[in-house]
C-alpha cells in the first residue's frame, strides 16, 4: 500500500489558491466516532441550494475553479448535488465529491449513481474508508462504488483514515486490496464525535515537532452552513480553534462573500501558506534576523498533531504576527 501526503491525486492538479471546499450539510446517515464536524443523523444544519450557487457564483469571479463538496453526508440530497455539480461545471470548476459510500447498495444501484454524478459534471469522487466507516457503511458498498468509477472512467480516490483498531484497518485494506492502490491518509483533526476515540488516536498518530510535521500541502478555503468562511479544509464542527487568526476568514451570514474572498486574495499569509508547504514558514520564521530566536525557542519544541494546529498556534501569537503579513508580502 502506497500511503502519500504530498503530492499526487486531482488536488494537486489545481493551484491552493483556487480551490474551494463546500460543507453543504453536517447532517450525515452516519454518527462516526472520529467526524472532524461532528455529523450525525441529529444534525440539521444545510446551505440552501441557491446560497451554495451564489457561493460558486461568486467564488469563481474571484478565480476559484476546484470545488471539493462534502459533509456530512452530501448524497444524502442527491438532487441538489446534481444541480450543484452542473451549477460548478458550467462556471468552470472541477467538481469533486468526498462521500461515505452508503448508496452503493448494489453494483448496478453504484453504477446509475456514479453515472449521474458524471453527467452532473462530477469529475471525481472520494469516498471514505475507515474502521469508524464501517460501522455505518458495508466495505461492499465501497467495492461497488469503485468498480462503477472504473467502468465509467470517474476519476476514484479513497480516503483513509487509520484508526485505534489495528485488525479492522488490517481487514479494510485486505477488502480493498489497498496494497496494490495509492491512498490518500489525513493527519489528525483532534475533534469528533467520541472524545475517547480522539485521545485513542492521538496516541496512534502521534504529534511532531514543526521540523517533523507531515503536510497534506492541499490548504484550501472552506465554507460551511454556519456561514463559516475558514482557509483550511479541516474544519471542525464551530471552528472556535481558528478565531482570532487569519484561518478565520469570517462569516458569509454576516459579511458579503465577495468582501470575505477579496481579504483571503490580499491575505499575505494566507496567500503564502497556499503556495508553500509549511517547511517554508518554518524556514522563514528561523532566517528572519529579529523573530528567529525567539521563535526558535518558543516554538522549535512544541509538538503538534497537524499542520493546522501548528499554523493556528504560531498565527496566535503577537509578536510573531506582528510584522509577518507585512514580511510575508
Ligand atoms: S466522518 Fe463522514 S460518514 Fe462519518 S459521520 Fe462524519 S460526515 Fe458522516
């Protein structure tokens, strides 16, 4: 099995800058212990449709073109997506889909699916695969999901996530011949659905020093229905963790979203952490004449579960971003 972080897979094809991640609902069929957004069948919360096609819309003058769409469960509102999807396409996105599977009850009901979202102007579709998955969606389903991608020529990458149980992992990867296929892992989001599983998991992950940490290298805006505008597609359910840092852009409820994207454009550091894996503000960070020392001692040995937590902790203080936007330009 061919685990990659960096740098293959249709993400990668499209420049940080002009990607756009959309949680269109946090309703999800699904309770999973480990759900960055805390989805569950409980959960209510949608963008209405034409909200989302003004979003796109807007997000395209402003030369976004890769729209990710997730949840949630988004095929929970076929429909919508398909319209959605059709909406994107017509404004020149690719159009990419993050899903856990659970309508592809059979191969040929996979099949119709998968075909739909193809016409719909889909051009890929991630689905997801892990233990706390499968406690909700049959592997069988998954295997439908992807012979139908294969058939039809859609674009299929499935995301893993590796979890505290080490024989169901084992099992997932015999069932889907994961040895012979290149995945797609994700670095710890400590936030979900069972605090237990969370501490679980930290202990399987483990945290890294900033000299050590993995990065997805795929930071891209994300939009939410709390209205939450975030530069990052690791959102968490309220995002409170981004407050008070350039990750938190704003709130389209509040603030129009030309307004909102038009700050992410003159965002300095934004605009960089897009463009440069997170080596780089590191790099920078210990060059620079007057910040290096301290910032080598206050953060050279802290120890992170994520590129995110690392970049929300270093943008929280003073005296480093004093001045950073500005050397950054
Ligand atoms: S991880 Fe995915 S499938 Fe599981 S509850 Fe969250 S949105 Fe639903």
């Amino acid at each position: 099995m061919q685990e990659l972080y960096p740098q293959t897979g249709v993400c990668f094809d499209h420049g940080n800058q002009a990607k756009l991640y959309m949680v269109y609902t946090l309703g999800c069929n699904a309770a999973c212990d480990h759900c960055l957004v805390e989805s569950s069948p409980r959960r209510r919360e949608k963008l209405e449709l034409d909200v989302a096609k003004e979003l796109l819309r807007v997000g395209a003058q402003f030369g976004k073109n890769f729209l990710d769409l997730g949840g949630g469960e988004i095929m929970l509102f076929p429909d919508e997506v398909y319209e959605l999807a059709r909406t994107a396409a017509d404004l020149g996105y690719y159009v990419s889909l993050n899903t856990n599977g659970f309508w592809g009850r059979t191969p040929e009901r996979a099949r119709a699916v998968v075909g739909e979202l193809q016409q719909a102007g889909v051009g890929a579709i991630f689905p997801s695969a892990s233990a706390y998955h499968l406690a909700y969606v049959s592997i069988d389903r998954l295997k439908h999901i992807r012979q139908a991608c294969r058939d039809l020529g859609m674009v299929y990458e499935l995301n893993w996530v590796r979890s505290h149980r080490p024989e169901t992992d084992a099992f997932i990867q015999t069932e889907m011949e994961l040895d012979s296929e290149t995945i797609f892992p994700n670095s710890l989001t400590t936030a979900g659905n069972d605090a237990g599983t969370i501490e679980a998991l930290k202990v399987v992950y483990g945290s890294s020093v900033p000299d050590d940490i993995a990065d997805c290298g795929s930071l891209q805006l994300g939009v939410n229905p709390h209205g939450h505008v975030i530069g990052t597609c690791s959102m968490t359910n309220r995002n409170e963790k981004f407050a008070g840092t350039p990750l938190f852009i704003g709130n389209f409820h509040d603030t129009p979203f030309d307004e909102l994207l038009r700050a992410e454009r003159d965002s300095a550091v934004l605009q960089f952490i897009y463009r440069n894996p997170h080596p780089a503000l590191h790099k920078r960070l210990i060059e620079d004449p007057s910040l290096g020392r301290y910032y080598q001692d206050t953060f050279g040995t802290r120890r992170y579960y994520s590129v995110v937590d690392y970049y929300i902790d270093v943008f929280r203080d003073e005296r480093v971003m004093a001045g950073l936007d500005e050397a950054l330009r």
